[in-house]
C-alpha cells in the first residue's frame, strides 16, 4: 500500500513539475518539486533504499526530457544517498534544519546537473549556478516547507512512522 | 566470493551507489537518439494502460458519432424500402402480366481482408471467408462503391480474391446510360481500359460502366467504373475509352462476395431489415 501511494505521490508530483511549476516561476527560478518528494521520502531511510528511490525518480522526471537521459537519475541519485546519509540521524527536527537539508540538496542536485548539461564548461556552471540556482533553491526551500508542514498535519495513519509519507 | 561479500556486505551502500551511478553515466554516454529511442520505449510502457483508457474512451466516441450517423441513415433508408416495396410489388404484377421468366437478386457474405499479395502485377489478397461459409472458386468480389474481383482459390475459412487490376482478367462491361457493351481491361493503379467499342458508339466521359452478365464470369450490374477520357484514334477503328475504377482497389478492407441469387417474391432481407429497425425504435423510446 505505502508502494502504491508513493508511485501516485511520485506521478502527481511529476505531472505538476511539467504542468505547473514553470508557472510560479518567479525570475526564471522555479521549486524542484520532485527534490522536495525525494527529502520527504528518504528522510527517514536507509542510505541504499534512498539511492534507488532517488535514481528511480531522477529517470522518471529524465523521461519528461530525453536529451539528457540519466542526468538526473545521477544527481538525485546522489542527493537521496547524501540527504540519507547524513541528514536524517544527524540533523534535528525542525523547520530550520529541514529547510537547510532542502537548500543543501537542492544545490548538490544543480552542481551535476549544471555540470552535465555545460559539459563542465566552469564559466556556464558558475554563471547559471548564482543566476539561477540560489534563488531556485531558496524558493524550493520555502516550497519544500509549507509541504513538509502540511503532511505534519495529516492524520497520523497517513503518515509513517518518524514523520516521512 | 571475498569480493562479492566485500561489496554486498560490507559496503552495500557505496556498492548500490556506485552501480546507479555508474548506470547514470552509461545512459549518458549514449547517443542522443538511442536516448530518445528508450526514453519512448519506457514511456510508452509506463503510459500504455493511460493510453489504452484513452483510446477506449476515444473510441466510445468514435462509436457514438458513428451510431448517430447511421441511425440517421436508417432512417432515411427505411422511408426508401417502403417506396422501393410498392415498386418491386407493381415489377412482380408487371412481368407476370407479361409472362416473363422469374429472375433473382443477390446474397451477399461479408467478409474481411486478412491478407495481400506482394506481387506488382498479380494483384490478390485473402479474406477471412472460405468453403466452409459457402464460398466457391468464381463467386463475384464486390465492394460499397463496385465491383473489385472474384474468387480464385478456396481454403476452409478463407478464399483468395484475384482483383480487377490483373492483366488476365478482362470483364464484359455495359455503359448504364447507352447500353454500349465493351470488355474492361486494366492499365495501371486504378485505370483501365474499355476495348472494343467502335467509333460510332455512343460513350461520353463520365458515363457509369456495369457488368453485363455475359460470359456469366461476373453477375449483371454491378458499377464497375467510370469512364474519365474518349479519344478517337486515326490509326484504329475503335475508341480510346479511359476508365476510372468505382473501387480504389489499392485500399480495400471489408468486401461481399455475391454467393447468390434470391428471389424478388423472398422477403427474408426485409423482415432482417424490419426486425432491426423494430429493435432500434424499442431501444429509443
């Protein structure tokens, strides 16, 4: 059953990255929904479940954009074994902290994928990721918040045991 | 096995990470349209029971639409039978008072294309009716519009239909307005040619053609084509008769192969005709 919700979560989440995102994008900077799906999911797992479950959302947003297949099932594989790694055992449970791991992933997740998409050409890197980056990540940040916020006030046996969905 | 204990055991994590990623940059490596290529396989496997639900309801409206299309033909062809029934009533009266022979109509067995001939010049293909729904070598193939061929070959439950377009099939043909009687021979794609029709014969573009029912190859008729160029040729004594056929015979897929006769005085097509009719009135109240 929490197989199931996941894959509708993960396929609502990836509808509305394509449909409705790019229309709240403010400057050209827009939330990553599907970083904020893989914080939620793997917060609280082991590092191995969340490598896949971060490869595996990676390829289906890459499905949505096929010329770059791979990117970023690379770098949200990489995010979900960081954020599992060091962020749920360590970091306390707070919107500050949480908000920091979101902001952190979220530029982790950008430094590869600006890097493969420039061909790791340093100069693009460098300008995308202070003309972009920061301001997506910070919008994803507040984005990421309101929703980890909202699934704290869900019913409890809609939520797994320590806090994730 | 220290090496697979040394991966799978003591360092799971690194190992899951190293093979995903090491997937991700194989995915990357590849060219741009093997990218794609899988990207669209594997989308069109994710989405294949969101398309089949779309096609189904895409269909359902297709099938409405067509319902109503049809309904409105019934209609139209049910007002059409009765004035039809009075003409067939007084034709009966008619040709007793004259004493004429008794003649017939025909049957017709739907039947469907399974298959095609790849040959350029020997133009066939298969349906999905053969000797066992009582199909038999020579029967005329006709389609919604005319005439597309006759059966060649008959197997247990599917038959191979030679079509018009072959060279050794010429059909005795009689033009619908002047009653001119040619032989119908193919050219190329859906041309053929009238022969035999002498520089005095009355035939004008854009005359029907039937099948005369002589030589009994072929039933009296059926529309066979119509005639698109008259030329008059100095060097010969007959006419340069072009003509286009009813039925694009390049694209056929549902065909009637005449399997019969049946009596004018046989109601049996009107009662079919009538009970269906009664049924769809049932249905709309």
């Amino acid at each position: 059953m929490y197989f199931v919700r996941t894959l509708i979560a993960a396929c609502v989440v990836f509808v509305l990255q394509l449909t409705v995102v790019h229309r709240i994008a403010v400057g050209g900077a827009s939330p990553d929904m599907m970083l904020i799906l893989l914080v939620v999911l793997v917060l609280d797992r082991k590092p191995v479940a969340a490598v896949i479950i971060g490869f595996l959302l990676g390829y289906l947003q890459d499905l949505g954009n096929a010329s770059f297949l791979g990117m970023n099932a690379l770098a949200k594989s990489l995010v979900g074994y960081c954020i599992a790694r060091f962020g749920g055992d360590y970091l306390p449970d707070n919107v500050i902290f949480r908000g920091v791991l979101i902001f952190s992933a979220c530029l982790i997740n950008d430094l590869v994928v600006l890097n493969i998409s420039s061909s790791f050409n340093p100069f693009d890197v460098l300008t995308s990721f202070f003309r972009y980056s920061l301001i997506s990540a910070l919008y994803t940040v507040v984005v990421g918040i309101l929703i980890l916020k909202l699934l704290h006030l869900l019913p409890r046996r809609m939520v797994r045991q320590g806090g994730s969905y | 096995m220290q090496i697979l204990s040394f991966l799978f055991e003591k360092h799971l994590e690194k190992t899951v990470l190293a093979v995903v990623m090491a997937l991700s940059v194989f995915m990357l490596t590849r060219s741009e349209e093997s990218q794609l290529n899988s990207a669209r396989a594997v989308s069109s496997f994710l989405l294949y029971p969101v398309d089949k639900v779309e096609e189904y309801f895409n269909s359902l409206e297709e099938l409405r639409e067509e319902n109503r299309e049809l309904r409105e033909i019934a209609v139209s062809l049910y007002q059409e039978q009765e004035r039809m029934n009075q003409f067939r009533s007084e034709r009966i009266r008619l040709r007793r008072l004259l004493e004429m022979r008794e003649d017939s109509f025909f049957e017709f067995n739907a039947c469907e294309v399974i298959s095609r001939s790849s040959n350029r010049f020997h133009h066939s293909l298969t349906v999905d009716k053969g000797g066992a729904e009582g199909i038999r070598v020579g029967m005329a193939v006709v389609g919604y519009r005319g005439l597309a061929g006759r059966v060649t070959q008959v197997f247990p439950h599917s038959s191979r239909v030679m079509l018009l377009n072959n060279k050794s099939i010429s059909v005795s043909c009689q033009d619908k307005r002047s009653r001119v009687i040619g032989i119908l021979n193919w050219e190329r794609g859906n041309l053929f040619r009238l022969d035999f029709i002498g520089r005095e014969e009355d035939v004008l573009v854009g005359d029907t053609l039937l099948t005369s029912g002589l030589g009994r190859i072929f039933p009296q008729g059926f529309p066979v084509g119509t005639v698109f160029r008259v030329a008059e040729d100095r060097a010969e004594l007959s006419l340069n008769v072009g003509v286009l056929s009813m039925m694009d015979l390049g694209i056929l897929e549902e065909l009637f192969i005449v399997t019969g006769g049946r009596d004018w005085d046989s109601d049996a097509v009107f009662e079919q005709l009538e009970a269906i009719m009664s049924k769809d009135s049932i249905r709309g109240m």
